[in-house]
C-alpha cells in the first residue's frame, strides 16, 4: 500500500552475546552494565537524501523475549529475592523484598483461581496505586488472567462502559479516594450488591460480572458496610490453602501462551465511547526491557513512581521497566502528592523519578522543596507532554536529574516507539521525543496519498513492530482497520517530523484528541454531554494551550432562541457529575443564538474556533 525507502539511519545499538540464549530475560548485573554502555555509544549515521523512514536496531541489541511475563517475573524472584522490590509509603511505610513480593502474587494467584477466575477471563482494577495493585498487576499475568485498568478518575456511566465492553468477570476496588465515594457509585449501579451474598452475585445491568473485591485502602465511606455482596481482597490472600491448588495453577500456566492478551487499557474513539487496546505478553514484557535498558536501569536502582499504574505510563514505564530489570519500586502516595513524592526519594534514596511535566514543577515549587536530599536521583522519564528547555535545566540542576529521559508512544503501542538515552543533548530531550526504538520502525507520510515524505516534512506518524497491539482493540475490528494498515503500521493521528539523524519531533495531531497533562480527552464526549444541558443549541470542544496542563479543555456553546444564558460554573457542576474531572472545561467561549463556524458539509471549523481562542481568552475571562 505504502511506498518503502531505505531506511535514514539504522540504530548501532550492540548488547552482549550472552543474551540471546534459551532464555533471554534473565540478565547479569556485569550484561546488564554492557548493554548500557554499548547503547549510550551508538551513533547513528545519516544518509544522503533520505526519506523519513527510521528502523530501530533488530540484530545487535537486545532480543526480543519470547518468554510470558509470569515466567519472567518467576525468574526475576529467583535472582533478586534478597533486593528490594516494592516500597508503599502510604500502606505503613510496606517493605518489601522481591522475594515477599513474590510470595504475596502467588498467594494471590491462588486466591483468585480458587474464586472461579480462569485464563482469560477478564478482571477490572478501580483503585489507585497500592500493593494489591502491583500484585494484581503480576498475578493475573501468572494466571493467564485479562487485567482491565480503570481510571480512578471514571464516574458512574464511565465505569458501566468499561465493563459492558469487556464483558469483566471481576472488579477490584477501594471504598474512595479523596472526594470520590466509589462504594455509592458502585451501589447505585448494582442495588444487588445490598443484598446478595458473594458467592451468588448476579446483576442485571452487567449479566457477566461475578464477583466484587473489596480492597481497603482506609476510607470512611458508609455505603460500604451496606454491600454484603462483597469479597474482601484479603481473603482472597489467606483463606487457600497454600498447597492446596498449585497442580491445577500450574497445568493452567502451561497453556499460556506469550502472544495472549495480557492487558486491556482504555482509549477514547471518535465517538466518544472507550475503546479497548488489547496488549499481549509480548507487547509489553519487551517495550519494559527496553524502555529500562534506555534509562540504564540495574538491580541496584530504586524508581519512584508517583504516576498512576492505571495508565500505562505507570504500568509499563515504571512497574514493568523497573521488574524486568530487577529494580525495587517504590509508590509515594494513592494519587500524586508533591511533598510524598519528595519526602519517599529522600528517605529511599531513590535512584530514579517519574513525572509529567507538571509533577517536576510542583515538586520543584513546593514550599518545603529544600528540605530534602534529593542527590540520590541519576534517571527518570518525562512523558505526557513537551518539556520546555527552562524546566529541564531546573529538573536536572535541583533535582539531580542529569539522565532525565523523554519518551513518546500511545497506549496502541505498548506505549513508546521513541525514547531519548540518557546521554543525548539538553536540547534534543527538550524538543524531540528521541529516536526510533529497538525492533521498532517508523515514517511520515502524507495523510491523503500515504507516501513517505522527505525528513524534515511535517506529516503524519506511524510505526510498525512488535509493540503495536496484539489484537487490535477488543470487539472491533472495524476501528482496528482504521488504524492498523493491511501492512501492520500503526497510524497515530500525530503530526511529526524526522530529522537527519533520526530524532522525531511531534508538531500536533490529526485528530482533534485533547492531551490535558497526559490525559486523552475526547471532545465528542464532552460534546454529548454540554447537550444535554436545556436550551443548549449547539457545542464544539477543543482544546486550548496552557502553560501547566498542555492543553486545557475549552467549551463553545451556543443556545437556543429564548433560552437564557448558560454560564461556565452551570456546565463544570453538570459536567463534573458525568465526567472525570479532567474532562470538565476550564473555559467557555458564549454565543448567545448564533450559529457556529461550519464548514460546507455542515461539520462545526474547530481550526477556526482554535484560531479566534487565543484573543477572545485574552480579552474576555472564563464565565462564572
């Protein structure tokens, strides 16, 4: 379909010989240093002419694993037992050896095949960062379970979607977190859970959910105790004997295969409705060892990851990154707090920080900032957003962070197709997202004739390996078709350019997806839901640039003749009752029975609306 050109630059990227054995997961503290060594050298060397079509180093580097992530992880105990391997400063300060990590996923994957759930069936985590998220994480990936990660952000409407979609067995959730009360929510969708007994839940609105876990972070929520349908996390742990079922669990872990999906994160589509992004052992097992080989990670590292683990940010970039290379990990707090994050890397002395940009600077602003030591931190990854050069210098002069990384990938991709080393130029891990990842290809293409431009030509990006979804997005193989060509390349919707020597640059989006500090909005969603306000005539969503979050969400609205005025305040309390809160628009531009800027076919000129923003938001204040 598309037209092929040899290749800008092939990666020199060289690891050790010694990986690519019967089994090339397990590496040595001395292959390990190598690689990292052989990596930060490679030079990659530009061609006359070239297309913008990079390819990542297949033959000397790393191989690609062929191992499932439970028999990774069963290796990594093995070798690591006596090292630290998760630290939780909100669960009583938990420390954990790998070696206890280990033994609480195996208790776990007991409990689980013991409460009915099989190799791949589908399980859904509501909850924010805590142990039994990383156990969940590792033990449904032994037991050949579908790990479904929801945003603890979702509401109501957002949580029934998810689970509708993915037919879930199984939920895991806390009672609330902050100002969220998700045992109400929870209620409100299921009255079942009032009165049934565990072993016998069965509801009306979700025929092929079976079982509700409760895992006790500590709120105060009511409604809790009024569930009697639930089953406590912990008894899930201990009430198996421990020797009880290893024969069925372990002739079921015979029958998983690495090309299995492992893991269904969620996406918004062009309608406003989740999509599932199936992601297999494969996919996210080898995007790990190479993201944490980029950050020079060893055994000897401690990351502290204040990103949230259902993104994959956070479950890939710090949870499988760190894993694989036998690195401890270490969660500050439920949800990002800047002093938590700072107080868990002084007194661990963490090695390694992830952030969006926002993180950095409101740990770097924080009032008691200088109360600590931060000199322990080498790495870390920037991801979700830009990084301007000022902030980068701040991050790397206060905080230590010399080998800060940059990234760039979609959920799609399991996530990052490019990565910045540790070693590349200030500038370059300011204004590009790196180049192109090993086992990994990419170009730019015309979006209209599909042809590979010329480096340095704006167009639209896509990628092609072994880290674009396994199975396409879960039920659809329709809006699979509609990103993933006949010839396996990945179209991400993002407008970039390659450079000579590879390096990429991300210049916008084809599609009018908003990033809001990482978080994808959906403006149709957001759309469908200002409708529903009485007198509303009429609404576009987009996004508008802001120095903090990227971009903030901005709402047009128009309204019906007679109807009276609606005000920015009435649409963030409806939209806040529907919607995760990141989705709720900071601002909104009045058009009291005007029509807005349509193209001919009758499809509302959101370029238009993007050009007059930046002067009506300097002139006029958001409405309240």
């Amino acid at each position: 379909m598309f037209r092929h050109s040899k290749p800008l630059w092939r990666s020199t990227t060289t690891f050790s010989s010694g990986l690519a054995t019967r089994r090339p997961w397990l590496n040595t503290t001395s292959s390990n240093t190598i690689n990292a060594r052989r990596l930060l050298s490679a030079i990659p060397q530009p061609l006359q002419d070239p297309l913008s079509f990079v390819q990542g180093e297949t033959l000397n580097t790393r191989p690609l694993s062929e191992s499932t992530l439970g028999q990774f992880w069963d290796d990594i105990i093995s070798k690591h037992g006596d090292r630290p391997g998760l630290v939780v400063k909100h669960e009583e300060d938990l420390h954990w050896t790998f070696r206890q990590f280990g033994e609480e996923v195996d208790r776990l994957c007991r409990g689980l095949y013991d409460s009915g759930l099989r190799k791949g069936d589908r399980l859904a985590v509501w909850m924010p960062n805590n142990s039994g998220w990383a156990t969940l994480q590792y033990a449904t990936a032994k037991s050949g379970i579908i790990l479904v990660t929801l945003n603890p952000a979702y509401r109501q409407h957002e949580l029934l979607q998810t689970l509708a979609l993915v037919d879930c067995k199984s939920l895991v959730f806390v009672p609330g977190l902050k100002s969220s009360n998700y045992s109400k929510m929870l209620l409100d969708l299921i009255p079942e859970l009032e009165f049934q007994s565990p072993n016998e839940l069965s509801t009306q609105i979700l025929p092929s959910l079976r079982q509700v876990i409760l895992y006790d972070n500590g709120a105060k929520v009511p409604e809790t105790a009024k569930m009697k349908g639930l089953t406590n996390y912990r008894d899930l742990l201990f009430g198996t004997p421990d020797l009880a079922i290893d024969g069925a669990l372990q002739k079921e872990r015979l029958t998983i295969n690495n090309r299995d999906v492992i893991n269904l994160q969620f996406t918004s589509g062009t309608t406003g409705l989740p999509k599932g992004v199936s992601l297999s052992h494969r996919n996210l097992l080898n995007n790990g060892l190479h993201i944490g080989d980029y950050m020079r990670l060893t055994e000897k590292d401690l990351l502290c990851c204040p990103v949230p683990l259902f993104h994959c940010f956070g479950l890939v970039l710090a949870s499988l990154a760190a894993v694989t290379h036998g690195a401890g990990l270490i969660f500050p707090s439920q949800s990002f707090e800047a002093e938590a994050t700072l107080r868990a890397v002084h007194e661990e002395r963490a090695t390694a920080l992830h952030g969006v940009p926002t993180m950095f600077l409101e740990e770097m602003n924080h009032p008691n900032f200088a109360q600590y030591d931060l000199s322990s931190l080498r790495t870390g990854i920037a991801a979700g957003s830009s990084v301007p050069i000022e902030v980068m210098k701040n991050v790397q002069t206060k905080m230590n962070l010399n080998e800060l990384t940059i990234s760039y990938g979609m959920t799609e991709t399991s996530p990052v197709s490019f990565m910045t080393l540790t070693t590349d130029a200030l500038k370059d891990r300011c204004e590009t997202v790196g180049r192109i990842m090993p086992h990994m290809e990419a170009k730019v293409i015309d979006p209209v004739s599909g042809e590979t431009l010329p480096i340095n030509t704006s167009g639209e990006l896509c990628t092609r390996g072994y880290a674009v979804m396994e199975a396409g997005y879960w039920k659809s193989e329709a809006q699979t078709r509609d990103v993933v060509d006949e010839e396996g390349w990945m179209h991400t919707g993002d407008l970039a350019t390659i450079d000579d020597r590879g390096f990429c640059r991300i210049v916008g989006r084809c599609k009018d997806q908003i990033s809001r500090g990482g978080e994808k909005v959906s403006p149709v969603e957001v759309e469908n839901t200002i409708f529903q306000l009485e007198g509303v005539q009429n609404v576009s969503v987009i996004g508008v640039p802001d120095p903090k979050f990227g971009e903030e969400v901005c709402a047009w609205v128009s309204t019906k003749a007679g109807h009276k005025n609606v005000t920015l305040k009435e649409i963030q309390v409806f939209c806040k009752e529907r919607l995760a809160h990141y989705k709720v628009p900071r601002y909104l531009v009045f058009k009291e029975d005007v029509e807005l800027p349509l193209t001919p076919s009758g499809k509302i000129q959101k370029n238009v609306l993007r050009e007059r923003c930046g002067e009506l938001l300097k002139l006029t204040p958001p409405r309240s």
